[in-house]
C-alpha cells in the first residue's frame, strides 16, 4: 500500500531516470522479489519491520536504522519477517556514470560499494549521533527529489553528495568493526565454485557428489542461505556476467560460450526472459542508441 508520504511499491528492477531515484515504502504485506540483481549502486535504509537481507553469501539480520550498500555485480534480496510491524524502507538507487562523475581524485563516491577493498561491509550499523546526519540528508533529498520549485534540482544533488560522502565515511570508519553476516561453510565453498567455474557444465548432482552432500540436503541448505535454487543462482551469475561482457563489446555469439550457455538459442532465451530484450537490444541500450 502506499499512504501519505510513500510511493507505490513497484517490483521493477530497472532504473527510469539518467541519474538516481529514490523511494519511500510502507507495505504491511509481503512484497518480495527473488534473488536479483542491477546494473546500478543500492542504498537501502531499513525503518522499520524485520528483515534478512541476503548479499551472494551472507545473510545479514537487518536492524530498524541500518543501511545496506549493494554494488551493482552482487546477487542479493530483503526477506520480510511477517509480523504486525509494518515495513518501512527507503531505497536509493544511483546510476554508475552518475556516481562516478559527482567522484573527484580526492573523495571516491562508490568506494563504500568496492567489495575489494579490506573490510568491506554490505551492512553499516551506526551509533545514533553518526547516523542522524545521514538520515536527515536521505530524507532531505526524498523531499526535494520530489519537488518543482526554483533550485530544488540542485539542492537535491548537494543531499545526495552529502549522503554519500556520509555512507563512504561511515563504511570506512566501521570497516574494523563490522556487523558480520552468517553463512554455512557448505554453501560458501559450493558457492565459490560456481563463481570459478560457472562457464563450465554444472549440475545439482556434480556439485552434490563433489561436496559430499546429498543433493537434498544441499537444495534445503542453499535455499536458506541464498534464497533461491542452485539452478537459479548458476543462472543468474552467467547472465551477470554475460551483461558485463555484453557491456564490454565481447559478441554475443561469444559471450553465449564464454558465459557457459552451451549454444546461443539457449543464452538468447535466458537473456531475453531476466532481462526483457535481447542481448542486441541490451548492447544498443549501454551505447545509447
């Protein structure tokens, strides 16, 4: 639902504008979508409601007041825990080149999202004198987001700034002191070997007998842990990574071999179903025309 103040929940996972939306929901139903992900950086505040949000392979026990940070090449989806709370959220979503181009020499705007860099944290949990600033700035820019009046346009991009230049400092200062997520050391391994070798074959049943583990046992732990199927996941890292080659000007007639796809009807039919455009359309999209 969407009250005063809130928009309607959309399960659309593609960006509309050039630079960055933002979004304020109220649901007191389940709203989920599955296991996903963008081509965009994610800023995620929790206000209320009880959730675990899943990031490849952690699960993290999300907090009213905490921030999740997802970069645009990770796997990840919130799990709502039904109760009578309401979930209350706000979502951010800001376009690469944007981000990169509000960056300069000095202070790097994406470097919280930098999965290589030590200490990286998806989740920032911040003692309340921290984290004041940067929810007044979040709920600043929602507002001027929204509005028409003379400059609002660029005081909207100065609370962004000042957002993000808060979420970098925050990350960087709570690197040593992270809140961990929980996975199973089971499907962390299982895990890193479909992100080795997600070009080659790969079945429920090689990756059970390699892992001595019954494929049951493996399909129940992978689903609480991941959120989704082993099928699912090999799939979706294929076609990341087959979005990113497709970006880089690799042919799709190459793409479809190097991304383990087998021939290109089965790459052209995979894509087209995620995605909603072929892999031809999606390169036209990236070059603009």
């Amino acid at each position: 639902m969407a009250g005063p103040g809130f928009n309607a929940y959309t399960y659309r996972q593609t960006m509309v504008a050039q630079d960055y939306e933002i979004y304020r929901y109220h649901s007191t139903y389940l709203n989920e979508v599955e296991l996903h992900h963008h081509d965009f950086y994610e800023v995620y505040l929790l206000l209320s409601g009880r959730v675990e949000y899943i990031v490849e392979n952690q699960i993290y026990r999300v907090r009213p007041g905490d921030w999740m940070l997802i970069s645009p090449l990770e796997l990840h989806q919130a799990r709502i825990v039904t109760g009578a709370e309401a979930y209350e959220r706000m979502v951010l979503w800001v376009a690469r080149p944007y981000l990169e181009r509000l960056s300069t020499p000095r202070t790097s705007l994406t470097r919280c999202f930098d999965t290589s860099v030590a200490g990286h944290t998806n989740l920032l949990r911040l003692p309340a004198p921290a984290a004041a600033p940067m929810r007044a700035a979040v709920e600043r820019l929602y507002t001027l987001r929204a509005s028409k009046d003379y400059g609002c346009d660029l005081m909207a991009q100065g609370a962004l700034v000042e957002l993000m230049v808060g979420l970098n400092r925050a990350a960087a200062e709570r690197a040593t002191a992270r809140p961990a997520g929980s996975s199973d050391q089971v499907v962390d391994a299982v895990l890193h070997y479909i992100n080795e070798h997600y070009n080659e074959t790969l079945t429920l049943d090689q990756l059970a007998e390699r892992f001595y583990i019954s494929k049951y046992h493996l399909l129940r732990k992978f689903d609480a842990q991941i959120g989704t199927t082993v099928h699912r996941y090999i799939l979706q890292k294929r076609l990341l990574n087959a979005k990113q080659m497709l970006a880089g000007g690799v042919p799709p007639s190459e793409v479809c071999q190097y991304c383990g796809f087998g021939d290109y009807a089965n790459f052209y039919r995979a894509f087209k179903a995620e995605y909603s455009q072929t892999p031809r359309q999606y390169i036209q999209s990236v070059r603009g025309g």
